[in-house]
C-alpha cells in the first residue's frame, strides 16, 4: 500500500522541517506550505490525504486556509488537524467549527500529534519507533 | 466654562436638623450646591438609582432604614457615589463602622461649623474620584499584566516547539546514530526544553486562575491511583539524583471528591519540589490516609529528606511568585509559581495546604481533600427534617460532542462551562448539582438530585434543556434531559438523620448506575 500523504501547511520553516522528519521517519509522504495562499494551492496540486494546519499565518491564518477548501469539493474532504501555539477555548472551538479533526497545542507531544494522525486517517494503533541508541543515558 | 452645581441629596427624616443642614449652605454661591432633600431610604433609593447625584448626605437612623444597612442600600443603588453619614454623639462607633463599610466621611450633628460642610462634600467628592481613579488604574495594571503573560507566554512556545521537535528527531536517531555523550547532552537538553514548557505553562495557568478560568470537574476520584500515577512518573529523575522515592498508603483509601488531573497537578508540583531540595541519597515518601482531625477527609503527605524551609517561611512559601533567600537554597529554583498553583487548586477543591519543617530536617507538606460520600453531597437538600421524607427527583442531563478530536482541556472547560448554567437552573437550598458520577461512553452525565415528586422533576428537566440550549448550540454539543423518579425513602423511626441520608444515597447511586451502564451499552 503506498504511503499516506500529509502537507504540513506553517510559517516556522523549523517547526516545519521537524514535523517533515518526524513523519518520514513514520513512513508518511509529505508536502510542504509556508502562508495560508500556498497552502491552498499546494492542497489542490497535490491532494493529500491530511493537512496539519497552522493558524497564525501571513497571507491570511489557518482559518482562511480551511475555508478555501471548503469551498473546492474535492479539497473539502480531506481531513484538517490543526496545530497551533495560540492557547484558549476559542482558537480551539473556532477550529473545530470550521471543520478540523482536531485542535493540538504546540509544543506538541510527538506520541500525541503520531495518534491523533493514524486516529484521523483510520490507521490501527501502531507503538513509537523504540529508540536506536539509549546507551550512556543517566 | 460655567460649572454644574453640586448634587447633594439630604437623607434625613427629622426637620430640624434638615433645616439646620440647609442653612449651612446659605453662605455658598447658589449656583455651586444643589440640595434634594428625602425623608425616607426607600425614596432615596429610587432617586440614586436615577443617577445625577454627586454625594449623599445619609442619616443613619431612618423610618425605613437604620445604621449601617442605610449605608449598604445607598451604596447598592449607586455604587459610584460617596456617601457621608451624619450620626449624633452617642454613636460614633458606628460611625467608625460605616467608614468599613465604604462611607467617605461621617459627620457629628451638632458639632458641624457651617463653613466646614461645604468643603467637606468637596473633599469628599474628591477623595472619592481619587480612589476610584486608583482602583480603575489598578485593576487595568493587573489586566495588562495578565494579557501581556498570556500572550508572551503563547510566542514562547513556537521557538520552544522547533526546539524539542529537533532534540527528539536527534534523540530518536532520525538523523543518525549518536555517541553515549551526545545522547546524554540531548537528555539534558530536553529536559531542559521541558522544564522551561512547565514554567510557561505555569504562567498560563496563573494567568487563567487570576481571570477565573481555571477549570476543576470533582468527581470521585482515586487517591492511590494518583500517587501511583505520579511516583512512576518522576521515579527515573528521583533515581537520577539518588533519592529513593517511594510510597506508602493505608491499605483501603477511601475515594475524594476532586479533580483526578488537579490531583495529580498537585503531587506533581510537590514530589518535584521535594526532588529539587532533596540532596542524594534522600528519601521522599507519599502517604495518605484518613485524616485523623476530621474524618471527612483525606490527607495526603509528601515528606523529603532534604534541606527543609525555616519555620516562618512556611506560609510564606505559598505566595504567588515567592523565590527563597536562603543561600544554600540558591539555583535554578522555577517562577516560584509552583506552591501557589498547588494552593490555588486545593482550597478551590474544598482542602487545605500547609508544611511542617525546620532547616536541614526536610520537610513535609500536607494536603487534604474532602472524602466523596453520596450522603454528605445530597444532606444540604435534606437537612431540614420535614424534608426527609420528600420524595426525589434524578434529573439526567446528557452533554454529547458534535466536534472530534478534543483535547482534556478542552473537554474540562466545557464540562464547566454546562456546570455554571445548571447550577442556575437550581433552587440552591432544594436542589444539588452532584460532581461527576464517572464516564459514560463518549457523553456527558449530570445528575441534579431535587427535592420535588416527578411533576416538578419533569419541569426541572424542561427549563435546564431550555437553558442550556443556546450554550450547548454555542459550543458545538447536543444535550438531552430526562428524569427518573425515586419514590419516598421514609425515614424508620429508629434511624437517625444520618443513616437515613445513608439509604437515600444508596438509592440514588443505584439509578445514576443503572443510567451510567445505559448509555455504556447504547454508546459502546
């Protein structure tokens, strides 16, 4: 089965790269988007099977990101989590209303953002990747 | 520009000294005071409530109204106005009372010089738009503080996000194996990464409690489970510094009736502190048991082997933003927000925090947290005997989740959020709100206990389904109310209060779990 696709849509070119690693290393293909506009654009060109989504973003945030796709019936589908740094109810009700699976609180949890993935995807449980080297820990 | 006179309302019911007040004024320009004279507190009451006043001129003993309540009245139907209070020479200590009560000044009749009248309402007016001024300054102070914490806090955690997302990516060797050293110096890192997400953590939750958000869902909740959560949890940094840490609990602990997340936040920010100041070789226990002054409750114990705190420090380490100044106790001690949070959530949760300790011979901290019994909760209800033998209504309220995924957090302060409009819905000396009755697949239970036969239950039911409506639709939930009726549990002649309430507890906790198990099968 080929792997699944995810476009990391967020401004922080670092919180992107270790979100991209982090995924590969789980055996996701992934696809990259640094402001709301090229968030769009890169979803509709490559069609993936998720978007992990900022909200506070140039060129409009997350939410205009997910009301865009709304409007496209085929982007509409695919599933949203966001994750965010803003903090309160209201960013994470707002999320959800306007269509997200879920709301994650940076700095996220690699084992929560991992579950909450393959919970959205449908994918069963899978353990974390042991750790390669744990020698020399105190 | 030509000045607005003065708006003095007299509140006195005896002529005579009214008059001699109006005469006071008879040397002013007219247009600088304006009198309104009032013979009653009602009447005055309606006026204030009008507005236009600048000052009330209040006696203290009126047909309609006497001492000190006056003063309360004329404050609660115009808050924003000073008010002077005119009394004769026999009471003066009430007087003095009414100054506590938020009077600006009070006035001995009899002993007023004309001229001094006057310029004591100008001073009075303008020592209160003084302190309102500070008080309005104070309060946007804290405001700004508050925000200005919150939002330094939430433009933290980006960089602190790429941070530990590499530090793992490295740890995990994603990027190629690592020697013993490097993966040594990462684990410093990352533990570093996280302590700092503690404390930005901290200062978002004492920004949350300063603006009441702070969100706690009682429920019954497990002691032991707790300590064994939180003594494997920080078991491998206790063992890193060689302190043993372990725990030691009566054999059956009775439940508490607390937030099982806040009680594990409690331990945490305890067993950890007991780490920092816990040389090697130390020894930390957590124990809990009945407490033994009040067996209402249960009192947990986190003692250390560690350097201790003086004695007359030991209130004051509760302290919002407390640091020591104990040399020996120097290093990288946090935001000094931890005890604080820890005091902040025991006493919301009905308990009490202190610590007993003397320099170099540890310390131990105690907490205590009241004991869920069905009884206790429902005797409020129940108190007055003639209530005994009412019968009982069980109203359900039943919370589902339109939304996905939801964070604990999230869930918490919506469970809060439904909690504060039931409990205006609620009668508050015939109705309880019970805490959480434990999980039901996927939705939400709240179960209101009434005292009233299934026709007001079934009107109870409709007006809190009514209520919540809006906040539900609001919040992207669905509710549904329903009721089951517990016939007359009558109290048997030879039973006390206190065994009855028993065997209405028993009855009712019988139908929240037959309603408990139901929506377990329907959900499952």
């Amino acid at each position: 089965m080929p792997n699944k696709k995810i476009l990391i849509v967020d401004d922080d070119r670092d919180v992107q790269q270790g979100m991209n690693l982090r995924l590969k290393a789980n055996q996701y293909d992934t696809c990259l988007a640094g402001d709301a506009f090229s968030g769009v654009a890169e979803a509709r060109r490559s069609e993936p099977d998720l978007i992990l989504l900022d909200l506070g973003m140039p060129a409009g945030g997350g939410f205009l990101v997910m009301e865009r796709l709304k409007m496209i019936p085929s982007l509409a589908v695919i599933p949203v989590i966001v994750v965010s740094a803003r903090h309160g109810l209201e960013n994470q009700k707002r999320a959800l209303e306007s269509g997200a699976k879920a709301f994650l609180q940076k700095p996220v949890d690699d084992d929560q953002l991992l579950a909450v993935i393959r919970q959205t995807l449908g994918e069963p449980a899978r353990m974390k990747k042991p750790a390669l080297c744990n020698q020399g820990v105190v | 520009m030509k000045e607005k006179p003065l708006q003095v309302l007299l509140v006195e019911d005896n002529a005579g000294d009214a008059r001699l007040i109006r005469e006071m004024f008879i040397n002013e320009r007219p247009d600088s005071f304006e009198l309104t004279h009032l013979l009653r507190m009602s009447d005055a009451e309606t006026q204030l409530a009008k507005g236009g006043a600048d000052i009330v001129l209040l006696d203290m003993g009126l047909p309609d109204g006497h001492g000190l309540d006056t003063v309360r009245r004329a404050h609660a139907a115009a808050p924003g106005v000073p008010v002077i209070v005119l009394t004769g020479l026999d009471d003066e200590a009430l007087a003095a009372e009414a100054l506590k009560e938020g009077a600006q000044d009070y006035l001995i009749k009899g002993q007023i010089e004309n001229r001094a009248l006057p310029r004591a309402l100008r001073h009075a007016i303008e020592r209160h738009r003084m302190q309102t001024e500070t008080d309005l300054i104070r309060i946007n102070q804290m405001q700004f503080k508050d925000e200005f914490l919150s939002h330094v806090s939430h433009e933290l955690r980006s960089p602190l996000s790429a941070i530990r997302q590499f530090v793992t990516i490295l740890l995990d060797g994603l990027a190629g194996e690592l020697k013993p050293a490097q993966h040594e110096y990462m684990e410093i890192v990352l533990r570093n990464v996280k302590q700092l997400q503690s404390m930005i953590n901290d200062l978002l939750e004492v920004t949350r409690g300063q603006a009441g958000k702070l969100t706690i869902e009682p429920q019954r909740a497990s002691i032991s489970d707790a300590i064994a959560y939180v003594v494997s949890t920080l078991q491998g940094a206790a063992t890193a510094k060689g302190i043993t840490l372990s725990s030691d609990n009566e054999c059956v602990l009775p439940s508490v009736c607390a937030d099982p997340t806040r009680i594990r936040q409690i331990l945490i920010i305890l067993v950890d502190n007991a780490i920092k100041f816990t040389p090697a070789d130390g020894e930390i226990k957590v124990q809990a048991r009945v407490f033994d002054k009040d067996p209402r409750l249960v009192v947990l114990e986190v003692s250390d082997s560690g350097c201790g705190i003086s004695p007359d420090m030991t209130e004051r380490i509760f302290e919002r933003l407390f640091q020591t100044s104990d040399p020996s106790l120097e290093g990288r001690n946090g935001l000094g927000l931890g005890l604080y949070i820890c005091k902040e959530l025991v006493t919301r949760q009905g308990g009490q925090i202190w610590a007993k300790s003397a320099l170099g011979q540890g310390a131990v901290f105690s907490v205590t947290l009241p004991i869920f019994s069905l009884p206790n909760l429902i005797s409020p209800a129940f108190s007055k005997e003639v209530r005994a033998d009412r019968p009982v209504a069980i109203v359900v309220t039943e919370i589902g989740s339109q939304s996905g995924w939801l964070s604990d957090d999230v869930r918490a302060e919506q469970s809060h959020g439904v909690r504060e409009v039931l409990q205006h819905c609620l009668h508050s000396d015939l109705d309880v709100l019970l805490p959480k009755m434990g999980a039901a697949g996927g939705v939400e239970l709240f179960f209101v206990i009434a005292l009233t036969d299934s026709i007001g239950g079934e009107a109870i039911s409709k007006r809190i389904r009514e209520r919540l409506q809006e906040h539900v639709q609001r919040a992207g939930l669905t509710v549904s109310t329903s009721y089951q009726f517990l016939p007359p549990v009558k109290r048997k002649s030879t039973e006390s209060i206190e065994e009855h309430l028993e065997r209405l507890g028993a009855g009712i906790q019988e139908l929240i779990d037959v309603e408990t198990s139901s929506r377990m099968v329907v959900n499952a």
